[in-house]
C-alpha cells in the first residue's frame, strides 16, 4: 500500500536527486565548477534524447509538411546584423557600487543591490551573445559570434530547403541545437544558463493565415507536452502585451510552466510575421520570396516559430514527475515519467545471485536489451533494488525468482501502482512492450496472471 507524505517538490530536492543518482552535474566539478553550465550524466543524457526524440518524431517523422535541418552553430556575422541581435540582443545591466555584483535592471524590485543593500549603476545595455574569433587572427575583422538561438539557421537555410524538398506553403523547418547567451543572471539549477538547446519549428504560411496557425501551433505543443505526462494544471498560457513584445514579433503567447520556483516560461509560440525573411533579403542581397501558383505572385511568406528550451523541458519533466510516498513503511522517491521519456525503460532483478538464478536473468536480460535501454541490479534486498528504480523513474522492474526456473514466469512490477503480474518469459517481450505503450497492467497475454494487486 502507499500513502501520501506530506511533501512538496522542490528545487533543492531535484538538483539533489540530479546529482545523487546521474542526472545532471555541475560543468568542470572538479575545478568547482562553470557558473551556470551544466554536465548531463548517464541518466541525464538519455532523458535529454528522449526528449528531443520525441520533439522530432511529433514535429518531423510524423508530417508531411515539416522537415529538418542541423544548421552550424558559428554563422556569419551579417546573420547577426540582420537580425537585430547585434544592435537589440540586449539587456539592461546594473552593477552594484559596493559589491560589484551584477543584476538584470528589469528583474529587480528595489531600486538597490538585493544582495548588500548598496547604491546601483544607472543601466547599460548588455549585449547576451558570446564573441569568438575565426581563425588565427584575433581582430575585429574575424569577429564571430556563438548563435544565441537556433532559428536563423534556419532562415538563411529558407531558399536551400525550397529548391531542394519543392515544398509548397504552409511547410516548416525544424531544428535542434545548442544555442549561447551570456545572461547577466542565470540560475535555478538548469532554467537559465549560458549555454543550451533549443528546439525550434519556423512554420511558413501564407500572409492573411497567421491567426489561424498561431493558434494552431500553440495548441499542437501544449497537447505535447500533457501527451508525455505534464499535468495540465501545471500548464498556462502568457500572452505578451504588445509593448513587451520582441522587435521582430506580431505577437507571442508562452506556455509557462509552474516550476518550484514559480510560473515561468517553458516555451515561446511567436508570429514573426515576415521580418526574417524581409532582412536576410536586404543584408544578403538574395530574393527569399517565394512564387505563390494561386496568385501566380511572389510573396514573403510569415512565419509561426514555437521555441521551446530542451534544457526547460527536462527540468519541468522532472519536475512534474518527481513525488514521494510511503511504500512498506519507508519514504520513497519515485520519478513518475513517462515511459518514451524514461533514460532506463526496465529492470532485470533476479532474486538471488544464486548461479541458476542469475544465468537466467541474464538471458533475459540480454534478450530485452536489444528492445530497449534495460539495467541488470542484483545487490542488496529486492525492496531496496525496487526503490533504486522507482527513484529513476523506471516503468518497469522484471522480477526472477526460484519458481521461475520450474514455471518458466517472471514478475512485472509496475513503478506507479507497484501492482504485479506474472508471465511467461516467451510473452515478455511483447507484453511489456504493450505496458510500454501504455496498455493497462492488468491486460493478460496467454498465460499471464495478477501476481500482487
Ligand atoms: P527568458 O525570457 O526566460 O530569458 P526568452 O524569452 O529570452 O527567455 P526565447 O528567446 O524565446 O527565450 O528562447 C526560446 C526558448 O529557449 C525559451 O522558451 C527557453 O525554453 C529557452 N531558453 C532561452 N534562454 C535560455 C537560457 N538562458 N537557458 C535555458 N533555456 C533557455
């Protein structure tokens, strides 16, 4: 049986299980780590690429009208001019007189230091993108810039994608990639550091359709975020006044999730009208229009662009998963992701490491692990080896045990409801792939029974 603990997720509580169990660490730890950059570790990395598999496989795999592109990161520098990030990718720093920390003006509430209390700079505007040098001279000529978001990879990759897929209004561009920003603040753990991925769809659409594929795509990625397991009332939706708008947005709706720390922005859904194609034309020289057989014109399509942060994405996955009971009278963790997201998707426990036993666990172990990411745990009590799981985030643990070698069953233990059955080891295979796609537990195959309801 479980019960509720009285517990609350919280910021200290995931960094800590980050770190504990593999997750996430601090970048460069052994020096004492890189402000705001962090480490994914072997846990880490597969929630990561599940996340962005799934990005992919919703907004490439499965359309007809969106296709991908792995833009580099390092772009001409008049990418950056037309795109207003050199003149406008700014934020308004202050520095304290006393301290000589530094704050973001537009995030304070006080008009002094909130950490010392002392007199405050009057704002300078702060440019967030990181300066390279290409190549081995170091002047201003060779000047280059990290991207500080995926997207105009994409625009000036606009015609290169027409010419060569013929695809005809509305179609996307999809990309994923890291992106760098050299934010005067960062923190709350992963949420804001200087650098991360990103996730970005350029959607083009006829001129006179915006409204309707805004909302649209603010639909689409709301539904996919509730799909892997984000409880909707973690989700909302902030639609920015069109005087806080970015200057190359029509309008921009966020879906904010509620972190621990507070409602913040998960993603971005923006119209940017035409303004990208309209300045990468006038700094590159090149007609980025496109010929409309309808109208039989040339036109500038308008763009849709939902952005969202993997990085984001991660921590209010594991967010919204993380809970806490009583199971047998102990405190459990348990991560309650969801099985697509999940960096472990089974565990093989055999009961004992008694010879006979553990060479069939191994068989089976050996035998799942060419489906799917599978963790073999034979050390200390079999509660213990289940909590292990459970605070992973583990769907499902297969149980071996003595009566396995005679009836040739095993046990499956399901992490949410620690319901079990028994199976035959020949329908192992399919049915926890079924459980896996989220068939209920208590669906038998041949053979099967309910073990422990
Ligand atoms: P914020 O207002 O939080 O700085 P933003 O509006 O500048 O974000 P966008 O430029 O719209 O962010 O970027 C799109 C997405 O990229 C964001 O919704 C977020 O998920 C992610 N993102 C942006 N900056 C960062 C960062 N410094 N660290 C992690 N993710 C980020």
């Amino acid at each position: 049986m479980t019960e509720t603990a009285p517990s609350k997720v919280t910021m200290e509580k995931i960094v800590s299980l980050c770190q504990r169990r593999g997750f996430i660490f601090p970048s460069s730890e052994i020096y004492g780590g890189l402000s705001s950059c962090w480490d994914y570790g072997p846990l880490g990395v597969e929630l990561k690429r599940n996340i962005k598999e799934a990005w992919w496989q919703a907004l490439v795999r499965e359309r007809d009208d969106i296709v991908g592109l792995d833009a580099s990161i390092m772009m001409h520098p008049k990418t950056w001019e037309a795109s207003g990030h050199i003149k406008g990718f700014t934020d308004p720093l202050v520095e304290c007189k006393s301290c000589h920390l530094r704050w973001r003006a537009d995030e304070l509430k006080d008009t002094r230091c909130p950490s010392c209390g002392g007199e405050l700079t009057e704002p300078r505007m702060f440019n967030l993108m990181f300066k390279t040098f290409m190549g081995p001279v170091e002047e201003e000529a060779s000047t280059i810039y990290l991207r500080p978001e995926t997207a105009q990879g994409i625009f000036v990759n606009f015609e290169n994608v027409l010419n060569t897929t013929r695809k005809r209004l509305p179609f996307g561009i999809a990309q994923m990639g890291k992106a760098f920003r050299n934010e005067i603040t960062t923190g709350n753990f992963i949420f804001r550091s200087r650098e991360f991925e990103q996730m970005e769809l350029e959607f083009f659409i006829k001129p006179g359709t915006d409204d309707e594929w805004f909302n649209y795509w603010v639909e689409e990625r709301l539904k996919w975020y509730t799909k892997l397991g984000i409880k909707k009332g973690n989700l909302r939706l902030h639609e920015h006044a069109k005087e806080a708008l970015a200057h190359y947005a029509l309008s921009c709706t966020d879906i904010d999730y509620q972190f621990p720390m507070g409602w913040a922005e998960l993603e971005g859904i923006a119209n940017r009208g035409d303004f990208d194609l309209v300045q990468h034309s006038t700094f590159s020289g090149k007609n980025l229009n496109y010929f409309d057989e309808e109208s039989k014109q040339h036109i500038i399509p308008h763009i849709i662009e939902p952005s969202g942060g993997v990085d984001r994405a991660a921590l209010a996955f594991l967010c919204d998963a993380y809970d806490e009971d009583i199971a047998e009278g102990e405190l459990r963790v348990i991560l309650h992701l969801h099985p697509t997201l999940a960096p472990i998707k089974v565990a093989v426990l055999p009961l004992s490491r008694k010879e006979k036993l553990a060479e069939l666990a191994k068989k089976i172990y050996a035998d799942l692990r060419q489906c799917w990411i599978a963790t073999y745990d034979d050390a200390q009590s079999i509660g213990r080896r289940y909590r292990r799981q459970d605070e992973i985030g583990t769907p499902f643990c297969v149980t071996v045990d003595f009566q396995s070698l005679e009836d040739e069953q095993v046990t499956i233990r399901d992490r949410d409801s620690l319901k079990q059955i028994r199976v035959p080891i020949s329908e192992l295979k399919n049915t926890l792939a079924a459980k896996l796609s989220g068939e209920p537990l208590f669906v038998l195959p041949p053979g099967g029974k309910i073990w422990k309801e």
